[in-house]
C-alpha cells in the first residue's frame, strides 16, 4: 500500500516515493539540552517513532537521524545560570531526555549525533559557502548572505520581506542585510569555543542539522521532520545553506510538522509559564498513557491537554488490557488496519480500528490481530501484571481509605440510603476502583 504525506515544501499531500527504495533516508530535529523536555516536546519524539516503524513495514532499510545539540546559545546561558559547565548541564539533560524516550516507549533512531562532535564538518560547510559567494566574513563572523538563494521562502510559502517582517531576527552591524544569518559567531572569555579559519568561535544554530544529515543521509533525502515552529527560520536557513554548499536542486524531498500542544487552546511554551515537563509524569502515569494521548489527534492538528484527555486514554488502556496477554502470539497487522496511517499519520483513524477490533476481540474473534496491531504503534510494552502495579500505586486512593468507603457505603445500604450507597460506589468507580458485592462480602479491585 502506498504512504501518503502532507508535504510542507509544496503544501499538498502527496504520495511518498523515496530516492532509493533500499534505503529511506529520515532526519527529524532533536533536543537542544539546555532544560529538560516538556510535553511539547514528546509529540514529534512519538510521531516520527510511529511514522519509523511504518516506514520500516515497507521497506528494508530505513535510517532514522535525530540530532542532540548540545552547544547553543540557550545551553551557555543555563549553564551560566546554575553555574556549572555547559558539559555537566548538556549530560545531564541528554540523559533525561533518553529517559523520557524510554517512558515513551520510543525506538531509538539509527543514529543520534552530537552538535560537538561534528564541528570539523560545520567548518568545512561554512568554507565550502564562502568559496562559492553565499557567505561572508566580517569581525570573525560568517553569514550566510539570503538574498543569493533565489529559492528562499519557499517552504514557508512567503516572500522574503513578508518572513523577515514576521519574525524576530538577529540585529548586528556585522550583516550586509538584516535576513543573513549566521554560520559562525565569536565565542566570549570562557563559552566553548573551537578553533576555525575565522578564529576561536562556535558554529550556528541552523548549520548544526546540514552538517549532521549530510554525514548521515548524503546531500539529498527523504523526508525532513520537525515541530511547526522550526520552518521558518530553522528549516528555510537549513535548505539555503546545504543546497548551495551542495550544488543540489533538493535538500530533503517531504518536509513533515507536527503542529503544537496547547494548554486551554494556548501554545505550551516557557513564556506562557504553562510547560508541562515529561519527566514530572514518569512516577504518576504510565508512559503508554502519555503516549496513547499523543496519537488522539492527527499530528497536523493541535492537541489541547488536558486531565480529561488522559483519563480517557487511562481508561481505554485499562479496557484493552482485559484482552491482552504474553501468551497471545504476534501475526502480520493487515493493510486494513494500517490503511490511515498509510493516509497522512491518521493517528486518530487507526485508534478508531483498534477500537473496532477491542470488540471482536472482547468476544474471542482474532485476539492476535488486536494485540498485533496495538504493539504496532509502541502499546502493550508492558505486562498485565507491572499494569495493574502501575495502577495500584499511582491510585488516587490508598487501601486504608478504599475500605473505609466501602464501610461507609455498607452502612449506608443497611439504613437502606442507596442513593448515598450508589453516590459512594460511583466515587469509587472515578477513581478507579470497582466493586462487588458477593456472598455477603464487598469485593474489590483496580478496573
């Protein structure tokens, strides 16, 4: 079955067809480990993962590039704000962020490269940019000059006045116009620095993704990925610099943006003090929970989270976990089952058919296909049994209190008040717990 992507470079979905069928080539933007990753974060981490293993059901080699960058003007500042050395804060958030990958049950991409160990190759690029005329020195800073790439703005779809209007750009007497934008900066008294024709300095922000996917990907490939927010400047500065360094008609062929997560429909981000970090859910919910929210809506819409999203994925989850068992063997999930995610990443689409095959399979009818295709989309990586733990001690309740509702409900059913009784009993079931009365006894458990 042939994939479907929405492609941003020309503003149409469009039928994937690869450079080489032998080997797809992806590269999605990564962290830069300046603070640990929020909730934003984690839906490009589970989009691409999603769109990994689609790619990998059809064709034999995929390789999946998702850079670290850990030198950044961000990173400097933080670390300088903690006062301990950008090495120690880029580690450290490095390894919290392959901490929440595992949380998401995330595979790991074939190759993550570091910004810092790629610095000969941004020098080179930057040598390659001034040889050819689309970048200049000036102060010891390089720029790459915008109006020399005719082709600029196309994949934000704006002219270049219109970009530069709309967005917050670097002032400096240093530039010959105020669009160009730097390839290699100076570095101040103690900021890492490495040495260039230029003198002691550091690469920019947008060259660090040209270099890496050129190491990694060769100068043309498949598709670009990334959050909305990085096509203009980070993505159109990414395709001027590698296109020209290059002498290439293409840069990558499908440029994929998941759009952003909201918080009462406004976008999480650190100056609307609403950020959400990842790490903060790993000892309250379970990461298939986060996960399963992060699918509910197509990848090209908004997502507005919210307790009662994850309360809706908890309790789907429960319910399908009623099926699942270790014993149940995996078989091939059917084309018509993976038909929306062949359509776009229609995340929500293919939810909807795990839904319909809970039905069937609730009644014995082809658990194996229902187990099969949940796995398919990085549910079920654990057991019922480290489930209902999970549940068990994250429940809102404790035992003690658990027993003293049921006592309170069993008095009120002997002074025959069952609306008190039933109000108790639904208290209960909110929080997660079911109950049964057998044999004169209240029985109960985690549903």
């Amino acid at each position: 079955m042939d994939i479907f992507l929405t492609n941003n470079l020309t503003n149409k979905k469009e039928q994937f067809v690869p450079n080489d069928k032998k080997n797809i080539g992806m590269y999605v933007c990564g962290p830069t480990v300046y603070d640990d990753p929020h909730i934003g974060n984690a839906r490009p981490l589970v989009i691409f993962d999603v769109l990994f293993k689609l790619l990998k059901n059809n064709f034999s080699k995929v390789t999946y590039v998702r850079n670290i960058t850990d030198i950044d003007d961000k990173i400097i500042k933080s670390s300088q704000d903690q006062n301990i050395s950008t090495k120690e804060l880029t580690e450290k958030v490095t390894s919290s962020f392959f901490e929440d990958c595992n949380f998401l049950n995330c595979e790991s991409p074939t190759h993550q490269p570091k910004a810092t160990e790629h610095i000969d190759l941004m020098i080179e690029m930057i040598s390659q940019l001034i040889k050819k005329g689309f970048a200049y020195e000036n102060h010891k800073h390089v720029y790459f000059e915008v109006k020399k790439f005719s082709e600029y703005g196309k994949l934000s779809n704006k002219k270049l006045e219109d970009l530069i209007a709309g967005s917050r750009v670097e002032v400096s007497e240093n530039k010959k116009n105020s669009e160009d934008f730097v390839l290699w900066k100076p570095s101040n008294k103690n900021e890492p620095s490495w040495d260039s024709p230029w003198g002691k300095g550091r690469p920019g922000w947008h060259l660090e993704c040209s270099a890496m996917s050129k190491k990694f990907l060769g100068n043309e490939f498949d598709i670009h990925g990334g959050g909305i927010d990085l096509i203009f400047p980070h993505h159109e500065n990414e395709i001027a610099q590698s296109r020209c360094a290059n002498d290439t008609k293409i840069f990558a062929k499908y440029w994929v943006h998941n759009a952003f997560i909201t918080m009462s429909n406004e976008k999480m981000a650190k100056s609307q003090g609403n950020i959400l970090k990842i790490k903060d859910f790993r000892n309250k919910i379970s990461g298939q929970v986060i996960r399963l929210a992060l699918m509910s809506a197509h990848y090209r819409q908004p997502l507005d989270w919210n307790d009662k999203l994850l309360n809706d994925c908890q309790s789907t989850l429960d319910k399908w976990y009623r099926i699942y068992s270790t014993d149940i063997k995996p078989v091939q999930v059917t084309e018509e089952v993976l038909k929306p995610l062949y359509e776009d990443l229609n995340t929500p689409g293919y939810i909807a058919n795990l839904h319909k095959l809970y039905e069937k399979a609730s009644k014995g009818e082809n658990k194996e296909l229902f187990v099969s295709a949940c796995k398919f989309i990085g549910l079920f990586n654990e057991d019922k049994r480290q489930w209902e733990k999970y549940k068990k001690e994250n429940a809102s309740l404790s035992e003690t209190e658990i027993k003293n509702k049921i006592d309170l409900r069993n008095k009120a059913r002997a002074n025959k008040n069952y609306k008190e009784a039933d109000k108790i009993r639904d208290e209960l079931l909110d929080k997660g717990v079911l109950i049964e009365d057998k044999d004169g006894k209240t029985l109960w458990k985690f549903k």
